[in-house]
C-alpha cells in the first residue's frame, strides 16, 4: 500500500503490479501448448519444423501479452479501458502479427493479385486457421489465470481497513472486517482448473 499526496492508495501495488507472474503463466501455458503441437506434429509429421516452432512461439507471445494486459487494465487508472473493444483489438494485432511472422517464415509473402481476388483463400490458410486456434487458447488461458491471481490481492476495503487499524481507534471508528475465508477455495479452484487443462492434453 503506497501513500498519494496524503491520502493511502486502496490498491494493492504489491501483489497487482507483479510483472514476474504474467512471465510465470506464459511459462505455465507454454508447457501446456508444447503438449498439444508435439501431438499435432505426431499426426502431421509432414509439418515443416519452422511451422511447430513458430506455433508454440506465437501461442506463448500471446500469453505472456495477454498476461500482462490484463495486469495492467486492473490499475484504477486503465478502468475505461476495461471493454469487450479493447480486448478484440488487442487479439486482433496478435493475429496480424501472427500472420505477417507465418508469410514471412514459413508461406512466403503473396503476391498483390492473388490477395485482391482472393483474399480469404489467401489470409484463411490451413496454417494459420490452426496457428490462430493455438493463439486464442493461450491467450485465453493467460487471461484466465491472471484474473484469478489478481482477485487474490488485497481488496480495497481491506487496505482501507489496514490503513485503520495503524491508527488509533476513535469511537466513530468503525472498522471494516474483511472475510478471506474463499481464498483457501479459490487457490483450490485454480489448481484444479490447470489439473483440467493438463490432463486434457
């Protein structure tokens, strides 16, 4: 908790502000994703090793993007940013990027006529339908993750309860008494989701 021009944040920077966790879930997600292209490479294993490797690259960017948007969209500061919009234009660049790195690696570019006359044949390939797939299930699952470890930071009533109880206490002081008690189920709840995840690959 950080003190502003005299009055005490009711955010909790500590736990929120962790750019190492986004890292550690991209981390987690990526094993997963490694899973699922080793079997998709085992039923294809016609697949240029360039393509496998850039689907695990580009599923684990965007995780680790996905990660740390929604680290830094819980800031107090970002909370007009917090839309469906925001979120479709973010996965939208992930897709751009994933498909410009998929010409420049493994397709080659097209020409201009072939993506002017055809351009869902051009854009929509076998390729990147699944490159695309793979992105939106990390991306997903990052979100996901994140979210359930940033509800586990300290809320604001009980960093304004905190804040209280280092002050001493007045008779129109009445103190706000946070329950913690669901954080035990919900760290059950988020091992037993990635249990889910793993073993459904």
């Amino acid at each position: 908790m950080t003190q502003t021009n005299g009055t005490h944040s009711t955010f909790d920077h500590a736990w929120q502000d962790s750019l190492l966790r986004p890292a550690i879930i991209a981390a987690m997600v990526g094993c997963i994703l490694v899973a699922i292209t080793s079997f998709i490479q085992h039923i294809a294993p016609g697949l240029p090793p360039a393509y496998v490797a850039l689907l695990r690259t580009t599923s684990i960017g965007s995780a680790l993007i996905g990660g740390y948007t929604t680290t830094i969209l819980v800031r107090p500061s970002q909370r007009q940013r917090r839309t469906a919009s925001f979120r479709l234009a973010e996965l939208g660049l992930i897709l751009f990027l994933a498909r410009v790195i998929l010409w420049a690696a493994v397709e080659g570019f097209p020409d201009f006529a072939s993506l002017l006359l055809q351009p869902f044949g051009v854009l929509l390939t076998l390729r990147f339908v699944v490159n695309a797939f793979l992105i939106l299930i990390a991306w997903g699952m990052a979100i996901v993750v994140t979210n359930d470890f940033l509800s586990m930071g300290l809320q604001a009533d009980e960093l304004i309860d905190l804040d209280a109880a280092s002050r001493p206490v007045s008779g129109d002081d009445h103190r706000i008494q946070s329950d913690r008690r669901a954080l035990p189920s919900a760290v059950s709840a988020n091992a037993g989701q990635w249990a889910e995840w793993s073993s459904s690959c």
